[in-house]
DNA sequence: GGGTTAACCTTTTTT
DNA sequence: AGGTTAACCC
C-alpha cells in the first residue's frame, strides 16, 4: 500500500519516530515540534504501512478531548473508521476494563464512580466513625493522603509501616474509607487505576489476553503520567514491548497530584534497546520567543537536554509590561487585545494566561465593561455543578440503592423535613450493622425508634425513589431524566429561589435532558445506558460553558493552556508569590516545576508574546505590594523590549478622574490614583484609593514601610513625587 | 428542622 | 473579596 501520504509533511526526526520498528519508543518532543503529528501518523502507518487491525492498538491520552481529537484525525487520515481501537485517558480505559471484568475486579456489577468532591464527603464520614476530629485530621490532606498512596500503587496494607502513631492513624482512616467504598459499590478516581492494574497484574488469564489483543500501545503526554499508570503500561505491553511513547520533560507541571518525570528516565532503563527519538525542531514560535522561553527554562537542573530551535522569522521582541495595579494590567491587556483585532486578527487568536483561576475575575469584568466577547476554560464544569449533581443522585439512588453518598445527597434535597438527628440515626445504625443507610432506614422504618414526624418524611423519601425506579422501566435515559426532574421537584425548588442563580439553576437542569438526548454510547461493555451515562458524568465533567460561537478572546489558567497554540498570547500576573506561587516557592523541585509552567505558557505563543507583572494587586481583600516573578529576569534581555505608558496616558484612559485640582498640599502634582506620595511621617507609598472630594476627601495610601493607611487629604500633609 | 449569621480559607487539574 | 461551611437561634 503507498504510504507515502502519511510522510508528506514529516521532517526526518518525525519521519523516523513514526516509521520506527516495533519495539520500546521514546520520543522526546519539545514544545510545538509535531507531537500529536507524530502520534497520529505511528497510528497510520501502524495500520496502513504494518498492516496492523485498529483492534490491536491501545492508546492514551491525557484528556478526554485530546482522545476525541486524535480519533477524528486519525479517522481522516486513513478514510475509514477506527471504533475497535481502544483510545481514551487511563481512567477511562481502566473504567471500561473493569466493567467487562467487574467480577474478576471483585467489584458490584452496578460499582458507580466517586468524584473528589463525593470522595471528600466519604473521607469525613469515615472519620466521624473513627471519631477523629477534622480540626485535627483536615479531610484534605487525608484525602491527599489516600489518593497518594493509591496512585502508587499501595493499600493500606502496602504503605510501610512506621513507628509513627500520626500515620497509623491516616492508615486507619483509609482503611475505613476503603471498606466503605466496598460497601457502598463505589470506586474512586484512583481506585479505577489500582484495580484496573491489580486485575491485569494478579489475573494470568486477562493479562495473558490482553496482552496479545494490544499489540501497540501508545501513550502521550508520558511525562504526566504517575506510577500506577506506567506499570499499568508495563504489564499490558508485556513481551512485545511495543510502547510508543511521547513526552517532554520540560513541560512537566502535574508533578504536584502525583506525575512522574522520571518514567521518561525510567523508560530507557525498563525497557533495554529503546530507540530514542528527539524532535526539537519547533514550528510554532517565532525565534525570539523561542530564545526567550529557552533561556527561562535552561535555568532548570536535571533536564534530559534538549534545545529547540527554528529557522522561521526572529519576530518581535517579547515584549514586557509593568502595570500599577491588576486593574491596570487588564486594561493593558485588552486595549492590546482590541488593536490586534482592529488590524484583522480574530479574538480567538488570542490566549490571556494565568496561574490560577482566581486571575480572570478582573479581566472577565473589564472584557465586560468593554463588551469584548471572551471565553473563559476551567472552573467549575457542567457535572460539578450542585443542582446537576443532586440529579444526577437521584439517578444513581435509582441505579443502585447502596450508594450512600447519593443516598446523603438527595435524601433531603429538595428539602422535606429530614434533618441531621434522624440521618444520624440512620447512620449509626447502617454504621453498626455494616449496610447502606438505604436498607437502614427501611429497617427502621419497620421499627419503632423514629419519631412520628420523621418516619413521615422518610416515608414520603421512599416512596419518592420507588415510584421513580418503578416509572423509570421501559423508558429511555432522557424520558428518565425528565421523569426524575418531575418526581423529584428539583426544578421547582431551585425556581422558587431568588436572584438569577434559581434560574441559571434551573437552566442548567434543563440542559441536562440535553446532555441525555445527545449522549450516546457505543461501547459493548454491557452497560445499560444509565449507568453508561452516569459513567460519562464522573469521568468527564463537562465543558464549562456551552460551545461559543462568536469570534472570542481565550481566557484559561496556564494548565488548561497545555498542548494549545496561540498567534498572541499575554502571560500575566508574573509576580513572586503569585507566579511562582507561594506554595512552591521553598521547594527547589516545586519551583522548577514552576519554571516548566512558565516555558510551557510562553510557548504557546506563536507570533507575539507579552508578559505582564503590577506592582500592587488586590489578593483575599488585600492591597499587596509585589515584586517582578524571578522568571522575567531569567528572560535574556536582548529578546525583551519594555512597553512603557507615559503616566498621563494611563491615568487618562485607566484611572478615576484626580481629585480637584488644590487640593494636594503641597508638591507639584495632584494627588490621583496610582500616583506616589509621600508622608512625613510613614514615608513613600502609592494612592489606592479616593473618596469623596473637596476638603472631605480621604485617600488610602499603601506605604512601602508603614501597610496601607486611610488619611483625610487636608491634614494628611502628603507630597506628591 | 430550618433559616440566619459568624468564622474560615483560600493553587494548579483531570479523572 | 467571596464563597463555603459551621455554629446558633427561632
């Protein structure tokens, strides 16, 4: 068959990683040099070339979206089909390992999955069993205990013993945790990875199966990936060996929830005769950018070395934007924006990046104001939402009864007069008797020890989930919804509440007989399709917002930027503190994985970069002086040009209009927001805010030495510098 | 049992 | 600041 399509618009580096022979493959990419290219042509020429069935290849990607992605291209690449591969994240792999084998796995034929937030909500039930005190023991980090351990692969069991009384105690709770877990049907997101690897790992047969059904496997993003995940790896590859796997280890940043860099070391060492393929070419950026994240991230240690490079245009400079304040640096950055689009570029081209999400509530209101269309990515998604998860509760009650967190959730939801002393009854006694709070309350509805008022409540709750399981039968997943949503009054409740957030509330529920209507699943896992589709809630959350149309500025944190590109990009808030966090600052491993951020963020950029920093910003309600991120003076300085805004000009288009003129005591300039000032007695500072006018008129200073002080303007004695 | 106020606590993210 | 959760009162 000619094949030579699929190398058309390969360079040699990415020609000779594709048509590699089989065998163990690592291929180092850097940033913009053809990954996902040299992914999707392997699966081609695997198939067109090798002649090798869809069905005998495995492949992984780090989000759901780029699984959907590398299907279609691969679908257009070679003209037909490829249902019979099996491509998704490692949880979703693993979540449909464990369906066809839930009783090899030892898990309930209807297990459902846990989400983190559900998870936190078992954690602390566990505890109170244990009768620990959360003031103590803070749920998170016990959360972040047991997810750790999981994702290396321990039981509790597993975890070394030491002689330390505070760990024996978090092994307690995880061990309570896990016993619930079995209880209940549920498996978490870890719990999918574990079992899913314990299953291949202890069951000759499965191993010995799916060891020959995956011929090739391929993973991207590799340097993501955490243990578990890498041995689950190992174990399917088994004898053939034939792992194609893609990554860079610069661009690193999951470290923090349990990735491991060093797989990609561990790679060479695991696999003996590994041919190693680097491509370092990158056809994203122009030069000087490239110079500049070059120089950033050659600031790290332990890198495997490698340096990209390009022989398109230098380009522009980088160029660097000090701000006053947030506001200002907003303003900056959409003003920026705003011309870029008045010369013919889309909005859409355009990437506004930060470090944490918190980050875009400035930009989104300004964006507003200005009536720019923008679309921001993160935050909390479709299926995280509280109204869709209540629903989605309700569902899962229906789909299995001894699912006690959707038991917890709907139980009093809308509210029906089930308060916290009859849940406690109901849980001491589930607790004590080692069943579903489900089957406990039936019990005790049996018995004698409710009050009358709560047995009443409790009734109406049972009938409730009954009669809905009863007029579920027959029906389709969307009448079901429908069917639930009027049973249930959910859409009732939430419209009887005040405000806009009732009806973005009961707009979303609505959206959810959508999201029904427009699933489907194909899978033959055996599934019926509720439980297909309760799945498809827990292991993808959901966009954010709906698809938008319109022409939009890109607003996302620096993570979510990962594996895009943008012809403009503004990387911001580059402040110690804030970029690299606070969190990370101490820690030399923490603050590379930083750096890695910070290269990553600045080689989305195609065309033009621009980094931005403000001398003041607001953070938890406070005013904060800050100082320029390390990262900007890791930038080589000939591949960075300073934008300087005469003051005039800021305060002109930025500002609140000065305080009448006179009114300043002394000095040569008016007191104005952003302006500096001096005091006699708390030295220098800038004006952050003023209020009211004429002799009544109080300013908030922030003094470098003395904090932010409120000072009435005409005793106040200040020079304006 | 339900509604209202006071303390609290802030990464990053997918699954 | 803002949002959530926990204590508190009706």
């Amino acid at each position: 068959m000619d094949v030579s399509h699929i190398f058309d618009e390969l360079n040699d580096a990415q020609r000779a990683a594709v048509a590699a022979p089989p065998g163990p493959i690592l291929v180092l990419a850097g940033a913009g040099s053809g990954k996902t290219r040299v992914l999707t042509c392997r699966v081609a020429w695997l198939v067109e070339a090798m002649e090798i069935s869809p069905l005998s290849i495995l492949a992984v990607t780090f989000t759901n979206k780029a699984a959907r992605e590398m299907r279609g291209r691969i679908e257009k690449m070679l003209g037909f089909p490829v249902g019979g591969m099996w491509m998704g994240t490692f949880h979703g792999l693993a979540h449909r390992l464990l369906r066809q084998h839930w009783q090899e796995a030892g898990l309930s034929q209807d297990f459902q999955i846990l989400d983190s937030d559900d998870q936190l909500r078992l954690i602390k039930r566990s505890m109170k069993e244990l009768a620990l005190d959360e003031e103590y023991w803070p749920p998170r980090e016990v959360q972040w205990f047991i997810n750790a351990h999981k994702e290396e692969g321990r039981r509790p069991d597993q975890v070394p013993q030491g002689p330390d009384p505070q760990q024996r105690t978090l092994l307690g709770i995880y061990e309570k945790y896990e016993g619930l877990c079995r209880r209940f049907g549920l498996v978490d997101f870890a719990e999918l990875l574990l079992r899913a690897f314990e299953l291949i790992k202890d069951n000759q047969i499965l191993r010995e199966r799916y060891q020959k059904r995956f011929q090739h496997v391929l993973v991207d993003e590799f340097q993501d990936t955490n243990s578990i995940q890498y041995n689950w790896l190992k174990l399917l590859v088994g004898q053939s060996r034939n792992l194609f796997a893609v990554g860079d280890d610069d661009q690193s940043i999951y470290g923090w929830r349990g990735a491991r860099v060093e797989n990609i070391l561990q790679f060479e060492r695991d696999f003996p005769g590994t041919q190693t393929f680097r491509l370092e070419q990158n056809y994203r950026s122009t030069g000087n950018i490239l110079s500049a994240a070059n120089g950033v991230i050659s600031r790290n240690d332990g890198r495997l070395g490698k340096k990209l490079w390009t022989d398109g245009a230098e380009g522009e400079l980088v160029k660097l934007y000090t701000a006053y304040n947030e506001t200002d640096e907003a303003r900056f950055v959409i003003d920026r924006i705003a011309a870029w689009a008045d010369n013919g570029g889309l909005r859409s081209e355009v990437a506004v990046l930060y470090r944490s999400n918190a980050q875009s509530r400035v930009f989104e209101e300004i964006l507003l104001d200005v009536g720019m269309p923008y679309r921001v990515y993160g935050g909390l998604r479709f299926f995280e939402r509280a109204e869709i998860k209540d629903a989605l509760a309700y569902l899962r009650l229906c789909s299995s009864r001894q699912n006690d967190p959707a038991f917890e959730r709907v139980v009093n939801t809308p509210t029906r007069g089930i308060g916290n002393k009859t849940l406690e009854q109901i849980r001491a006694y589930a607790g004590g008797k080692d069943l579903p709070m489900w089957d406990a309350m039936e019990i005790m509805l049996r018995g004698n020890d409710l009050s009358g008022r709560a047995r009443g409540s409790l009734t109406v709750f049972h009938s409730l989930i009954e009669e809905m399981t009863g007029q579920f039968r027959g029906q389709d997943l969307t009448a079901r919804i429908e069917i639930m949503l009027e049973l249930s009054k959910l859409i009732e409740h939430h419209q009887k509440e005040k405000g806009e957030k009732g009806q973005a509330r009961v707009e979303n529920l609505q959206e959810l007989i959508s999201a029904a209507r427009n699933f489907e699943h194909e899978e033959d896992d055996g599934l019926k399709p509720m439980d297909a589709f309760l799945s498809h809630a827990s292991l993808e959350a959901g966009e954010g917002q709906a698809e938008e149309w319109e022409d939009c500025v890109q607003l996302m944190s620096l993570h979510s930027a990962k594996g895009l590109e943008f012809p403009l990009v503004f990387l911001t808030g580059l402040e110690e503190g804030l970029f690299p966090h606070q969190r990370s600052i101490k820690e030399p491993g923490r603050l590379e994985e930083e750096r890695r951020l910070c290269y990553v963020g600045m080689t989305r950029a195609m065309q033009q970069l621009y980094l931005t920093h403000a001398e003041v910003r607001r953070l938890y309600g406070r005013e904060n002086y800050t100082r320029p991120s390390r990262f900007l003076a890791e930038v080589p300085g000939e591949f960075l040009s300073e934008i300087r805004v005469t003051r005039a000009a800021k305060e002109y288009s930025y500002n609140p209009p000065a305080v009448s003129p006179g009114m300043a005591d002394e000095g040569d300039g008016d007191v104005s927001v952003g302006g500096q000032v001096s005091h006699p007695k708390f030295g220098d500072g800038v004006v952050v805010h003023i209020e009211g006018r004429g002799d009544y008129a109080r300013v908030q200073v922030n003094f470098e030495a003395a904090g932010s002080k409120w000072l009435v303007l005409a005793y106040a004695n200040l020079t304006t510098l």
